[in-house]
C-alpha cells in the first residue's frame, strides 16, 4: 500500500503513469465497480488518484476512477525500472 508520507513528498509529475493495482473493491459515482485486484495507471493527483484503468480484453473501454485513496493501492513494479 501507498502510506501517507509517500503520497505526500512525491510531487504529482512523478506519479503520472505509476502502475497500481486496487487493494480493495471500489465504486466510481456513476456505480461502476472496479473489483479487487484490478489494474491501471496514475493520470492525476489530487485528493486522492485518479486512476485510469486497464482497456477491457473484449470492447476496449479503458474506465476513470477519481478520489481512490492511496491507502487503497498497491504499487506495481514494471520490468526494467
């Protein structure tokens, strides 16, 4: 998990693009949600993340989640980082 000090310290440019995997269920405003385990990347910060997840295997929609927690996160390390 993303603890607070982390959150804090790094300017948001660096967290743009950031891997992350969702620690928990949660549901976007519009009742999309976004089962535990799921993937995306950091396109925003700002009370919290905005997330953009994954394209769908089958349709290709790729959803926004905003406002996720960062103690909801995980980070995903990328081969050759």
């Amino acid at each position: 998990m993303i603890d607070r000090r982390k959150y804090d310290r790094i300017p948001e440019r660096d967290w743009i693009g950031t891997r992350v995997k969702l620690e928990r269920e949660v549901a976007t405003r519009a009742g999309v949600v976004y089962p535990k385990g799921s993937t995306g990347r950091i396109v925003h910060k700002f009370k919290g993340f905005e997330i953009e997840g994954d394209p769908c295997k089958c349709c290709g929609v790729a959803l926004r989640i905003t406002k996720v927690n960062p103690f909801d996160l995980t980070l995903i390390e990328e081969d050759g980082q």
